[in-house]
C-alpha cells in the first residue's frame, strides 16, 4: 500500500463529456496512517429489497430443522454456498395484506405488493405510506449522489386503472416516496446505466446521444484521468481499479449487444428494445448494474422487483412455456406445483450469482456481500389460496458483522413481516417510532 500524506476524498470522480464516473473505495481514501479499525474509515451498509411474485411452493421453500443445523430446501437450495450468509426466516405475516370486514374486492394480489414495504392496508382509491426502503434513502442518502435505486424487470406503467379498476401502481411497484406518490422500476438496462454513469449536470446531451449511437464507452472520455489516478495508486488499488473499470466497460458491451439483437426483432409487450433476450440474462445485468451501484457508492438502497404480482411471465430457457401466475393456481396439481417449484427456484439461483458477485466484490476490509443487508421474498407464500401468512422470506449479508447467518428462524404466529424492516433500518441508523403494521424489532437477527 503506498502511503499518502493525505488520503484521496471518498467521493472522487473522473468525468468526461456527458459522463460521471464515481470510484469503488480504495485503499488510498482511508485515512493516512490508518493502524486500527477505528481510526480507519468504516464501509457503508447497503439494503436490497428483492420481490419475487405470485408465491411459492412452501413445503419446497421451507427448511424442516430450525437453528443451524437446517438442511437446504429445494427452492434454497442454490444458496448453500451462501451458507453463513444467509438466514431463513419463517413465520413472518403480511398481515396488512389481509382480507378486513367492509373491504369489498379483496384484491389479493394488489395488497401483497402494497404492504411488503409499507405495512399498510391498500384501499382501492389510492393512499398507503412512505415505504421502508425511501424511509432509509431519505437518510442515507445525504452520503450518496442518488438516494435510492428502483429497477425491475417488468414494464412498469404507474398510470391508469389495472384489473377491477384498481391503480396500476398496486401492480408495478413497492416503493412509495410519499403516501400518494409511487415510485416507477426502470426495466431498461441503458436507462439504468446512463442513470448511474450519464453526467446528470451536463447540458450536453447531444454529446451523450452521439456516445451512446457510435456505441463508444464511458470511459472512453476518461482514460486520461484514470491513467493518472492509477500513477497516484499503490499496486492492491491500481488493480481493484482496473478490475472495476474492466466491469463497466464489459456491462455496457452487454447492454450494447442487447440493443443490437432487439433491434433486429420487432419488439413485443413482454421485451421492449433493448432488454436481452432472455429473463435469466435481463436479471444477470440488472444485478451487475446493481453491484456497480454499491461499489461505487452511487446509492446505498436498491429496491428490485423480479416481476410483478400476477406476472404471466413463461419461462422457456428452463422449459417452462405456461405463465407464471396461472401456475401458482394449481389446485393441487402436481405438475403445475412442480413447474411453479422450477420457477422459484430459478429465481434463487438469480439470486445467488448477485450474491456471488457481491462476495467476490472486495469492500474495505471484506467484501459488498459483508457489508449488505438483503432482503429477498414476496408478498405472497401459497398462489392457490392467496395466503400472505407464513411468507417466503430471507435475509441475505453480513451486515457489516451484525447478521449471523446459518440459521433457519422460525417466528411465533402473526409476527409482522414489518418487525424486520424495523430491525434492519435500526442497523442503518435510521430511527422511527412506528412503521405500518409492526409491532417492534425483529429479534435474533445479530450475532
């Protein structure tokens, strides 16, 4: 490590015309001299909030020991090598989402979505409550150039009237920046990355159109700063430098070539112009875009919808033509259990290559995945019934130390799935006396 009289800021950039490039953190912007962990700067927490739809199989999620000597479910399964980072949470009730006397139209699936981070009961002429993950960005945000990240992979129109004339939003997002002001999931990859990367203050925007047409890299217009940062940098950050540069630039030629076969297809409603071609492939870059968002520091908060709830979404590139939420309908037929079962788990083994990623993501004095705390599940456990008790849930991370992973937690009856949103934004700092339906903090999470 070379030693720097004084330590590089934190939020250094490299710009160029029409783009912003933030730095991971790197060894040099520690403070000099640095000996002890508390004189070093500590790495952020991050949250991820991951929604997947339209329930799952529980007997197939569901571990059958508790405690730390639980066997993989089927579902998990692809997790294992995410053990000790990783806790399965059992018992946790949407209980918002519940059917109440006078409400009607039950609008099952509208309510699941509604309170998984609101905790509130949805009524059919609109208003809920700020949702947890823009009640932790309103904070963490004053440390990063954009408070929070929305993104799915679904088209998401937040406008007009959806099934039995409910509002659109119910359906397409989770996030709620105000009571009556839902929050849109960008699906576009491109949208994403210029999101992150395009020079927001540039009032040069035919420049960043002319750089995008003639499909040339960001850091095209920044090779020179970055060559003399890199003769500022000792060896171990010269490296993690060019590894970081080096997933950019591999991200935009995948978004490139995506854009490229899109634009040889005619567009559908299901795969609009530049999303790749597959929903494995779309999931991959959207998580790789993700990474990137953390480990430069861009946003602490992600909010991240695998779909929407009833997705008919098929799934050929496992085999699987029939739509998703039609499956989750299956009145006890084994095959369409089966096939909703290879549906969720494929969706865990997305899942797992984004905690890979983040595992092989070097953050400080660990990695992204030791500083993060994700939350994946749904709104939904089983499909047939639209039960939103006994929900599939996980908690994914170390928490920066604080998580103890390995274990598989089952909580008493009617527990608030909102006890753990009040753990979690707690960790982050972030204080509120009362959050939707809780009831208090979620225990038995720490180490």
């Amino acid at each position: 490590m070379m030693i720097f009289n004084k330590a590089i800021p934190r939020r250094t950039f490299l710009r160029g015309a029409g783009a912003t490039l933030a730095l991971p953190l790197l060894e040099a912007m520690l403070p000099a001299f640095a000996s002890t962990p508390e004189s070093a700067a500590k790495p952020a927490l991050r949250l991820c909030y991951i929604y997947v739809p339209n329930g799952v199989a529980m007997k197939n999620w569901t571990p059958s020991a508790e405690g730390s000597s639980f066997e993989w479910s089927r579902v998990l399964e692809p997790l294992a090598p995410f053990r000790d980072r990783v806790v399965v949470l059992s018992g946790l009730n949407s209980n918002a989402a519940e059917p109440q006397p006078g409400d009607g139209e039950v609008a099952p699936h509208e309510r699941a979505g509604a309170a998984f981070l609101t905790g509130i009961h949805a009524m059919k002429e609109g208003g809920l409550g700020v949702s947890v993950d823009q009640i932790a960005a309103r904070e963490l945000g004053r440390h990063t150039q954009l408070a929070s990240l929305e993104i799915g992979l679904h088209s998401s129109d937040l406008v007009g009237q959806c099934e039995r004339g409910w509002n659109c939003a119910y359906f397409n997002t989770i996030s709620y920046r105000t009571p009556t002001t839902p929050l849109p999931m960008e699906n576009q990859p491109r949208a994403v990355f210029e999101h992150l990367f395009g020079d927001n203050d540039s009032t040069d925007a035919a420049e960043r159109l002319a750089r995008i047409r003639e499909q040339r890299s960001v850091l095209d217009m920044m090779t020179r700063g970055a060559d003399r940062l890199r003769k500022e940098l000792g060896s171990s950050d010269s490296a993690r430098l060019g590894d970081y540069l080096d997933g950019i630039r591999d991200i935009e030629r995948r978004i490139q070539m995506a854009e490229e076969q899109s634009s040889r297809e005619l567009p559908t409603l299901e795969r609009p112009a530049g999303i790749p071609a597959t929903t494995g492939e779309h999931a991959k870059l959207m998580f790789d875009l993700q990474v990137l968002a953390y480990q430069s520091d861009l946003t602490r908060v992600i909010t991240f919808m695998v779909d929407h709830e009833q997705s008919p979404r098929p799934y050929p590139e496992i085999g699987i033509p029939d739509g998703h939420h039609p499956l989750s309908h299956h009145n006890g037929d084994p095959e369409k259990i089966e096939k909703w079962t290879q549906i969720a788990t494929f969706h865990v083994k997305l899942l797992a290559y984004f905690l890979e990623k983040l595992q092989s993501t070097p953050d400080g004095d660990g990695s992204l995945l030791d500083h993060s705390m994700i939350v994946y599940g749904g709104g939904i456990s089983d499909g047939d019934t639209h039960s939103h008790k006994e929900l599939p849930i996980l908690l994914a991370g170390g928490g920066g130390g604080w998580i103890k992973g390995g274990r598989h937690i089952r909580y008493p009856k009617d527990t608030p799935l909102m006890n753990l949103h009040f753990a979690l934004l707690d960790k982050v700092g972030v204080h509120v006396e009362k959050l939707g339906d809780g009831t208090g903090r979620l225990e038995s999470l720490s180490v």
